[in-house]
C-alpha cells in the first residue's frame, strides 16, 4: 500500500515537470527564435511534451482506477480465495475417492522392489493475497502475533500444488509419488520494492509404478 501510493506521487511528479519544461522550452523558443524555426522547435519539444502527456494520462488512469481495484479487492478477494480452495478440496476428493489413497508420501519407498517405471513428477502455483490483505496483515503486524490471512493463501497455495502433483502422477500413470518435497521461493529478491506481492509453490517427487 506505501509503495504504491508513493509509485503514483512519483510518476504524477515525473510527468508534472516534464509538461512544464516541455511546455516552457517551446514558449521560450517561439518569443526568442522566431516565426521561421517554430516546424524546428516543436521537432525538438515535442516528442517531450507528448511524452509527458502519455505519462500523465496512465498517472491519472492508476490514480483513479487504483482505488477501484482496492474496493473490488474489499468486497470480492476474500470470496474468491474460498472459491478457490473449495475447488480444490473438491478435486482433491474426487481424486483420494477414484484412487482409494493418496498417492503422495514423504518416505523413498525402498521397501518396494516391485517397481516397473519411475520419473520425476512435479507441479507448481503462484499464490499471492490482494492488497486489502497486505493491509490487513500490514496492521495485524503493528501488534504481532499469527497473520492469518497470510496462512491462509499460503495454505490455499501449498493445497493446490499438492492436488496438481496428484493430477500429474494419475495423468503419467504412476501409482505412487514418493520422496515428495515442497519449496517456496519469492516472486521478487528479499527487499527488493516490488507492486508485485506473490510466492510460487514448487511440489515434486518421483512419480513409481508398480509391477
């Protein structure tokens, strides 16, 4: 939420003062240089002026359609979160009940020698909360404690990664996925400032099929 509103100040800031030179370059040129250079003085400005008009535009278009998008995320982010770990609960009952188990397990599987094909099985999500969740957690973290929201995309996340490792093992036939391991990564480098508030979740493991 700072860095955004900060982002907007900086480019409305950025576009301000490229009008005013383009603007003031042009009237200084046509009150010193003349009728007979203006074609010569507005090829030099104008490509300046023009830029700082585009730039101003997106400036007003993200200043007003920001706080939009900030009240859609208010009513609508939350419902569209359960939505989508309602969808994947139920894909993932679907799955145990058409299988009988679940097919992932942390253990090597070594205690089986009746393997016939193996390979490496994997699956992956990008899962990030909305802004109105950065400023829930953002003021749940001026007083500590558990980010709920934040566990709960997370969790919504790693869910979904574990589903999709379940649909690959049964789309590439294998009946077991052993030795699975999940990892996490940012989407930007620590303190790095990026608009862009997001994890990907990275689940695999060797996908076995039995004799």
């Amino acid at each position: 939420m700072i860095d955004s509103d900060a982002t907007r100040r900086r480019v409305l800031a950025i576009a301000a003062l490229l009008l005013v030179v383009g603007f003031a370059g042009v009237v200084s040129a046509a009150e010193h240089g003349g009728g007979g250079d203006s074609g010569l003085e507005w090829l030099l400005w104008g490509p300046l002026i023009l830029f700082g008009i585009i730039i101003t535009i997106i400036g007003i278009v993200w200043a007003v359609g920001y706080p939009i998008l900030l009240a859609w995320a208010v009513l609508f982010s939350g419902k569209k979160l359960d939505d989508q770990i309602a969808d994947t609960v139920q894909r993932e009952g679907q799955t145990l009940a058409t299988l009988g188990r679940d097919p992932l397990t942390t253990i090597d599987g070594g205690y089986r020698t009746n393997i016939t094909s193996c390979g490496i099985v994997w699956a992956g999500v990008v899962y990030g909360p909305s802004h109105w969740f950065l400023l829930r957690g953002f003021l749940n973290n001026l007083i500590g404690g558990s980010i709920d929201v934040f566990q709960k995309v997370i969790s919504a996340g790693r869910a979904e990664a574990m589903q999709r490792l379940r649909e690959q093992a049964v789309a590439h036939g294998y009946d077991d996925v052993i030795n699975v391991r999940i990892d996490t990564s940012n989407m930007a480098p620590q303190g790095a400032k990026s608009l862009v508030k997001a994890v990907e979740i990275f689940a695999y493991g060797t996908g076995v099929k039995y004799g």
